[in-house]
C-alpha cells in the first residue's frame, strides 16, 4: 500500500518475450510524481519495448504495472490513454494531411467516441487550449500549415504539444530531441522542465548532455534488465555501465 | 457559433460544385435527353451512391472494400423482393400451382412464400431493412476485421471472397431468390406503375434529389472531426489510437455508411430499371464500382458522381459496339488513373481548371 500511495507508477517483474527472446527481462521501475526520469542504453536495449508494455502497444508475458494502482496490462490502449498516460513514438508520428492546429486539436479530451466526433465543434475551450499549448511548443506561427511542412525538430514538439493538450499524468518520451538542432535542443530540455509542473515525465534519451541538464534520476538498461539506476553523476560513475558503454 | 459551423461546414468551392451538380442533375440532363436516356442516366447516377461511400470509407479512412456490390445487393434485392410480392398478388398469379407467391418460386416447386420474405409484404419495413440490413451486415463484417485489426489489402481480399460467397449463394438458392435471372418483372409501387414514362421521370428525380441529400450527409461527415480523424488514422493509426480512440470503431461506423450508401444505391436501381441479380453485386461489379470512384477521384465527393457517370457512359457506348473490348478498357482506365492520375478527375480539375477559374474571378472582382 505504501508503495502505491507514492509512486504514480510502479512496474515490477515485467518480462516480455518474442518467441522465446526476451527483450524486457524482469525489469522493476518506481515513478514519483513529478519526477523526470530517464532511462538510457544501447541500441536494442529494450527501451522502446519497455515504453510500448506501459501504453498497451505490447502485451507483458510476465510482471504488472500499475498506474495510480491501476493495472494497466490489462486494459486496451485507448483506456491507457484515458488513464492518464501519454506516450510520443521515437519517430515523430503526426498527421501529416492535417494541419497543426487539426493536429492538436484531435488530441483534445473530447469527443472520443463515434458520436461524439460526429458532433464535435470547435468552440473558444478548444481554439484557446490549441492557441496556449502552440505557444508552449513554439508553433504559434504555425497553426495554419501544414504538418508535412514542418522541420523535423518542429514535428516532435508538435507531438510533444499533442501529449500536453491531452494534460497525462504520465507522458513517455521516445528519443523527443533526436534529429535537432542545438538550440532546439535547449528549446526542449526548457518546455520538458515547464510541463512537469503537474505530472512525470519518464524520456528515452541518448544525448548526454540532454540527460543530464533534465533528468531527476537515470535508468540504464542493457539487454533487457536494469543494469544500474540513481542519480545522473552515480550512474556515470557506476563500473558496470562504464563496461557496457565503453568495454566494447 | 451555429454560423461559422455552418461555414466551416460549406467552403464556398464546395457549394459551387454543389451547386453546379444540382443544377446538371435536375435542370440540364432532363433538358437535354428523352425518357429513355435519362433514365439510363439515372440508372449509372445509382452506382454515384456506392462511389460516394468508397470516397468516405477508401479516400478518406483508407479501408479499400472490392466487395460494395454486397450492399448494393442488400439494397437492391430488398427493393426488388417488396415491389415482386406486389406484382405476385392472387390474381395476377391465379394460373400458378401456388398463386400468391413469386413466379420463380412456383416454377422452384415452392408451395409456400419462405419466411424471410414475410416482411417484405411492408414497404414501410422495407424502407427500414434498406438502412438497417446494410449497416448490420457491414458491422459484423467491420467488426470481425478491424477488431482484429485487418486491414489494407487482406481487407479488400476479403471482402472480395464474401462478394463472391453472396453471388455464389444468390444464384444457388434459385427457389428463394430468383437463381442467375436475379427478380425480375416487377411492376407497380403502392399500385403506382413504375414501367410508364411518367414514373421514370419522377423516380429520375426521386434519384438525383436523394443523391443530392447523401452528398450533404457525405459533406457533413468530411466536415466534421470524424473525417479529420479518418484521415489522421491513414497518417498514423498508432498516433490516433494513443491519443484514446478506438480505432476500430471509426472505421466500422464508416464501413457501415458506406454500406448504407451502396444500399441506397442498389434501391434506386430496382426502382428505376425494373429488375435486380446476381451480375450486379459480385466481383466483377464490386470491382467496377471502385474504379467510378477512382476515375473521379477517391477523395472527392463530386468526383465518384461524376465519375460513375462518365465511366458508365462509356462503358455503354463501348459495349455496345465492342462488347468483348469492355473488360480491357476497364483494366486499362484503373491503370491509367491510378499510374498518371492518382486523384482522378477531381485532381486533374483542381490543379488545371480551379485556377484558371479563381483567376477570372479574381481579375473580374478586381475590376
Ligand atoms: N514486436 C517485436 N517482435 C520481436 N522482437 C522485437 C519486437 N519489438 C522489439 N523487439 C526486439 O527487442 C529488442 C529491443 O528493442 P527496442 O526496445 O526497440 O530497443 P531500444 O529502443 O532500446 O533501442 C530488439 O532486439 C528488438 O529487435
Ligand atoms: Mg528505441
């Protein structure tokens, strides 16, 4: 009980295993509230495939995770969703054909169901929750434009800005700042340390100096098990991640 | 509030050629051709029905059906099977050995009207089985599929196979359903003569004016988040299901309304040709009907309409001089459109005739 009471999310023995390889190996993580947290490590590492168990893009062989202490693993993946928990892709995925601000807006907590897409209108909550979270994400100017238009950086905080007009209380980052620019870098680290006001963050990240200018506490993951955890000059320092990252 | 809906609802391009339809539809071609024309018109304006929802279902969602004849069947064989048991009354079939049930069905040495047909003896019901059979026929079909999340071309195989399976069954159960010559001879509506000039006349607009009222059920639907959202999903599936849809869902209740369309369709043809069968809702059919919407743009919804017309315009023309040569133009014209015209006539006017007309009208206002 008192676990639950203080971790927003807790997961333990979670194990996933595709036709026998097991990509996510009895992995055990505890989120606070507000906390940023960063999980890194190779290619392959099993990252992704961990951030796709919590949403409910992959189902867990083994292990449970709990939102709120709520059991995620079995619920769909729009009941994830409406949980709580937001999740952007490691390559930006937004709707090319639509506009930015028909983008954000078919992110807005209304009007999920058949009918009530039917009905949907776009009234002054709508267009003033698109026009502050545009501005948020640096695309007041770009409302109008196409999506396919943008740069790339431009195309993550849009997704960014899709998670943050659903307001989750856990949003998961898939690699936000990879194929940006220096300064859009910092324009990120800056907007992810703005938005956790209300809620954690738990990112993928490979740039270091990334990682360190955001993140609460670090997870490294190395074939599919936690391989060492804490803060960001701790891990660093830990012997067995110097192994992996530099023995070979 | 209720104002800028409304003309977010209604660009004013999309009035115009709303407009301009409307006006073909109900002033020009009925100036322009005798009965026996307009009536082949209308007749090819049905096939606009199924056209408009692969527009909404394959444009827009991205879910390609080769099976919509299945609907149009539904549609159709309902029609067909009201108006047969009205012609079939007593009297006008007192020298059967059965009198008082469908010709084919006495010649199939049925003695007794099966009891499916029962509640066909409604027009009211009818009406009703016109909506609701397409629609639950395109449920069970959208829900076995994308539930399971098929799609894309296993999808469009698989509703090939069930346009298959319906043909093979309609033509198999002869005694219920009128075998290969499909339900033919039918003749009065409610006691009204459907076969006179007068009739064809008035059912041609009966047509053309519920066209017209499906095009602003289409509009509406494109219009509304629900189209954005079809169109978001043909982006990224993944994206619209994590931002807490259900994908399924959407693509069912589109599946479903372009069930309905196609059924409407399939009516409107009973009604106005006199007769209903198998040649029209299998493959080959079902294929043809995707390559209206094609030639006239799979995203326009004035496009299928005017691609359904022009596709079987020539389709008459060519078969009648050169019947053998019809399949191969088919085959050729799906390439062609597909290969040099990827948004059909609706593309080919949006990029070369809209300009030069928003120029004219540009330099005239400026005057
Ligand atoms: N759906 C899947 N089926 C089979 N193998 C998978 C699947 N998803 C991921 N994997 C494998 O699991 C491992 C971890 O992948 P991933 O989580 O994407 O790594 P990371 O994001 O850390 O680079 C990889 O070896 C990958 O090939
Ligand atoms: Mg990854």
């Amino acid at each position: 009980m008192y676990q639950q009471k203080d971790f927003v999310l807790t997961i333990e023995g979670l194990t996933v295993s595709f036709d026998g390889f097991k990509a996510v190996n009895d992995v055990s993580l505890y989120i606070e509230e507000q906390e940023i947290r960063v999980i890194v490590g190779p290619n392959g590492a099993g990252k992704t495939t961990v951030l796709d168990l919590i949403c409910g893009r992959t189902k867990a062989t083994e292990g449970s995770i709990k939102f709120k202490g709520k059991e995620l693993t079995k619920l769909k993946e729009h009941e994830i969703v409406h949980a709580g928990v937001g999740r952007k892709f490691q390559n930006p995925s937004i709707y090319e054909d639509l506009t930015v601000f028909e983008n954000l807006e078919l992110s807005f907590p209304r009007g999920k169901k058949v009918w009530g897409a039917l009905t949907f209108s776009r009234d002054q909550e709508v267009i003033d929750k698109v026009n502050e979270i545009a501005s948020m994400i640096f695309l007041e100017d770009k409302l109008d434009s196409q999506a396919a238009l943008l740069s790339h950086g431009q195309k993550q905080w849009l997704e960014i800005g899709m998670l943050l007009i659903q307001d989750p209380e856990l949003l998961m980052l898939d690699e936000p700042v990879a194929g940006m620019s220096v300064s859009e870098r910092k324009q990120t680290a800056e907007l992810l340390q703005k938005i956790t006001k209300d809620r954690s963050i738990l990112v993928i990240e490979h740039d270091m100096h990334f990682v360190e200018e955001i993140a609460d506490k670090v997870t490294v993951l190395h074939q599919g098990q936690v391989l060492s955890e804490g803060s960001m000059e701790k891990v660093q320092n830990d012997p067995k991640v110097i192994e992996v990252y530099l023995g070979h | 509030m209720l104002q800028s809906k409304l003309r977010s609802l209604t660009p004013k391009n999309d009035v115009i050629s709303f407009l301009i339809l409307a006006a073909i539809l109900l002033v020009a071609l009925p100036l322009l051709f005798d009965i026996f024309r307009l009536n082949l018109i209308g007749k090819y304006l049905t096939f606009a029905f199924v056209a408009l929802g692969l527009v909404l279902s394959w444009g827009l969602g991205g879910i390609l059906s080769l099976g919509q004849g299945i609907f149009f069947g539904i549609g159709g064989y309902a029609m067909a099977m009201f108006l047969k048991l009205e012609a079939s009354s007593p009297e006008n079939t007192k020298i059967q050995s059965t009198p008082g049930i469908p010709d084919f069905m006495d010649w199939n040495q049925l003695t007794e009207l099966p009891w499916f047909w029962e509640p066909f003896h409604s027009l009211g019901f009818t009406i009703f089985a016109i909506f609701a059979l397409p629609a639950l026929f395109a449920y069970i079909i959208g829900a076995a599929m994308f539930k399971r999340r098929v799609g894309g071309v296993y999808f469009a195989i698989i509703t090939q196979a069930i346009a298959a399976i319906m043909t093979i069954l309609v033509i198999g159960q002869q005694g219920y359903t009128g075998g290969v010559n499909g339900i033919t001879d039918l003749r009065t509506l409610l006691g009204w003569d459907i076969r006179t000039d007068s009739a064809k006349y008035i059912l041609y607009f009966v047509n053309s004016i519920l066209l017209l009222a499906t095009l602003v059920v289409a509009q509406y639907i494109r219009k509304s988040k629900l189209g954005r959202l079809l169109v978001a999903m043909r982006d990224s599936e993944d994206r619209v299901r994590f931002s807490g849809y259900d994908v399924a869902n959407f693509k069912i209740f589109i599946f479903c309304v372009a069930g309905v369309f196609s059924a409407l369709g399939g009516a409107m043809f009973t009604l106005q040709v006199g007769f209903m069968s198998p040649s029209l809702i299998g493959i080959v059919p079902s294929i043809e009907m995707v390559i209206f919407a094609a030639v006239g743009g799979n995203l326009s919804i004035f496009g299928a309409v005017y691609g359904a017309l022009i596709v079987n315009w020539a389709k008459t023309i060519l078969s009648e001089s050169y019947p053998e040569l019809w399949l191969f133009a088919m085959g050729g014209l799906f390439i062609a459109v597909v290969l040099a015209f990827p948004k059909g006539l609706a593309g080919i006017y949006e990029s070369y005739v809209q300009p030069l007309l928003n120029k004219k009208f540009k330099s005239t206002q400026d005057k």
